[in-house]
C-alpha cells in the first residue's frame, strides 16, 4: 500500500469505561488523516488465566486507574511502531509482544498492548476504506450472530460470590429467527415483559429505567428458579417457546472454594459439591429452555465441563476456563471440555493471538461466541460478522445492537442469520 497507511501517531489517555472503572483508549492516525481509537479495559470479574492487566494500584480510583498503562503506550510502545503500515497488523503485534517480552503481558499490561492492536486493526480499515469487518473477514464475512439480552444479575443473593462481578448472570438468547432485526426485537420483547412480571410477583421497586438489570437483594428469594419460572412464562406467553432460551454465565470458579471443595452460595444458599452442581444443571436444563451455560464449573475442572458438554444437550461455552488463550484452548479440545470459547478481544493482549485462537478452535470444530465486557464496545459487532461468529453475547440491543442493525443493512441480501444452526450442543 502507499505512504498513506502509514501510522503517523499513537497517543494514550485514561478514559471512563461503562465498567465504573477507568480503561486505556488508544488512538491512531495514519498519515492519510484516519483517525481510530479502542478502548481497553477490565472485566467486573477475571479468570485466573487471563493475561494481566496494568493497573494503578493505591487509593485512587479504587487502585483501578491505568496511568501506568497509560504511560507504557505512548512511552513505550508508540515509538516503535509509527511508520508501520496499519494494515500489516501481524508485523505491529510482533513488535508489540517483542516490547512487552512475556506470557502473560505483566511487563506492558494486556490493556495497554491490546488497546494498541485494536486501534491498529481499526486504522488499518480506515485507510483502505472498508469496514471494520470487511477488513477482518474480506467477502466471507455475511453471518449476524444469534444476539441475546440480559435480564438477571447479581452475585450475593445467598450470601456468596464476592469476587464474582455480578455473576451468574442471565440472558436470553433469540435463535428461532430469520434475521439479526427479527431476534433483536423479540429479545427486547421478552425482557420488557419479564421486568413487569417480576416486579409484580417479588413486590419489587421498579427501576427508574427499564433495562436496569435486576439485582435481588439477599433473602428475598431462597432459589434462582423463582425468576427463571417468570422468564420461561414471559417466553412462553409471547408465543416465543422453542425459539428463545437461556443463557446463564456461571463464573463457578468464584464461587468455588479450594479447601471445602465446594460452591458456596450460587444458585441457592445450599452449598454443593461437584456432584451436585451436575445434577442441578441436569434438572435446570430439563425443566427451563437453556440453550448455553457458560464456565459452569471452576476453571481447572476440564474434565468436569466435559461431562457437562457431553451430557446435557446444551452449549458449553468456555470463558475462565479458555481466557481466548489458544493454549488453554488445546488442553479443552485434547479433554473435550466445550463446544465454544467465549472471545474476549483484549483478554489475551493482541489481535494476532486472538485471532490465531479463533482459527485454531474452529478448525478444531468449535464455535466462538464474542463478548465485549473488556471495553471492545460496539467493535464487538464487526468481530463477530469478521469472524462469522454464529452467535454473541448479548448485543441485542444497545449500541452493539445498532452496530449490528447497520451491517445487516449494509450487506442486504448477503447477509445470512444461522438461527439454532449455530450452536452445535444445543439439542
């Protein structure tokens, strides 16, 4: 390509994130004048495995804030890749890995090496003038991605989950479609019904704003099939059975403690082993439309998910215990453990290697679902219509709902929604 490619600049700053907490935005500019920026940063909870993040430390913003990242950008990094092409992503993220020198990022932080390669990646459309997932795919990239809503969060309902952001949390996937537009209306339908049923049935205050996730309070309930009972009604009522389900992001290693070998205080406030957490996911499955649960079993338990994978005749999707970490990745296929990795752009550091891990797992037969909880945004979107991600989490409405409304506008009769035929566990 021309001089125009170029990358002319890179600047870091510190950023508000939707997360509460600050992340890394990164912004480049080729010498054409495109202008791209990505935002970095990290999730309400974090897999023991992911790739370290660089954090501030101290009183300030809780020891969240990301000056040292900050600094190891525009310090560090930036020097050494303007003058690059922006759409030689490959030789930037070599450069990238060679600075920071480990696994696992701890010398830069993998918010900082990750905001860097996804502005890079976004530059690098922006110069050739193409869309982001174009760039990502080229003429293969036409699938929207089966979206979903959520509807329930919240960890402390039984007196657990302290370290667990919010998990499990719920949503609901909209499978039985013809199109992304068609799915992302009825998820937004579901949910509207099932906040008006669950604020009548627990009493509850109503949010100032629908679409604020509930969080119920401990000991209003004894047990999460309470509100699953409403959300099946809400699914059922609107004429939506067998073409809506469940999703739940367990985060079970949060709640697993290593000395009692057991799960306190998810689900219900009984405590369980691993036995019986297989056979609660054996009724849950059995009695609500569940179509994926996600790191239901501590992160080391690879034999454990396999059985669950195996057995229950739902998707398996593998996030703590993968961490879009392509080593992790061949432990889980070598055992069996899932049917998908759940990818999280930033959570190994560049986007080579991410993208190295969504090639190595689909040639290994397994799907990706894309998830945007490390500051990805609406960029999500394009990853998974680059990637022909079948389906995504959430991202039914919202400004990754809109991203992808306009995609499926943009590619018109091209573009192609898998339905149920995107999941390869769900019976």
């Amino acid at each position: 390509m021309g001089k125009g490619t170029n990358i002319k600049s890179v600047f870091a700053r510190e950023v508000f994130t939707e997360r509460g907490h600050p992340g890394v935005e990164t912004t480049v500019i080729t010498e054409d004048g495109s202008i791209s920026k990505a935002v970095s940063t990290s999730g309400v909870s974090m897999g023991q495995y992911e790739a370290k993040f660089t954090l501030d430390g101290g009183t300030r913003w809780n020891g969240l804030g990301v000056i040292k990242a900050v600094n190891n950008v525009n310090n560090i990094i930036a020097p050494k890749i303007i003058g690059i092409e922006s759409e030689k992503q490959r030789k930037i993220d070599e450069v990238i890995l060679e600075l920071d020198g480990t696994k696992d990022k701890s010398n830069l932080g993998a918010n900082a090496t990750g905001s860097v390669s996804a502005a890079v990646l976004k530059a690098g459309a922006s110069s050739l003038g193409i869309p982001l997932y174009q760039h990502i795919g080229g003429v293969h990239a036409c699938i929207l991605p089966v979206p979903g809503i959520i509807f329930m969060i919240g960890s402390k309902r039984y007196g657990g989950g302290s370290k667990s952001g919010g998990k499990p949390s719920y949503s609901v996937m909209a499978y039985g479609f013809d199109t992304f537009s068609e799915a992302s209306y009825a998820a937004w339908e579901i949910k509207t019904d099932f906040e008006k049923k669950i604020i009548d049935k627990l009493n509850l205050t109503p949010s100032p704003s629908l679409f604020t996730n509930f969080v119920i309070p401990f000991g209003v309930i004894k047990d999460d099939r309470v509100f699953l009972d409403i959300l099946t009604d809400s699914i059922n009522s609107l004429g939506y059975k067998d073409k809506a389900g469940i999703q739940v992001d367990v985060a079970a290693g949060t709640y697993y403690d290593r000395k009692k070998y057991k799960y306190i205080g998810i689900f219900s406030e009984k405590e369980k082993n691993r036995e019986e957490m297989i056979s609660l996911y054996k009724e849950l499955v059995e009695n609500y439309p569940f179509v994926i649960i996600e790191d239901p079993l501590e992160e080391d338990d690879f034999e454990g998910h396999s059985y669950l994978k195996n057995n229950l005749g739902v998707e398996i999707v593998g996030d703590d215990l993968f961490t879009t970490n392509i080593e992790r990745v061949k432990i889980g296929i070598k055992m069996d453990s899932a049917h998908s990795v759940l990818l999280k752009v930033y959570q190994i550091g560049t986007i080579s290697e991410a993208f190295d891990m969504v090639n190595f797992a689909n040639r290994n037969g397994m799907n990706i679902q894309p998830c945007s909880s490390r500051g990805e945004g609406q960029d999500i979107a394009d990853y998974s219509v680059g990637l022909n991600a079948g389906y995504i989490r959430e991202s039914a409405i919202g400004n990754e709902g809109n991203r992808l409304l306009e995609i499926e506008a943009q590619l018109g009769n091209q573009a192609k929604f898998l339905g149920k035929k995107a999941f390869k566990g769900f019976l």
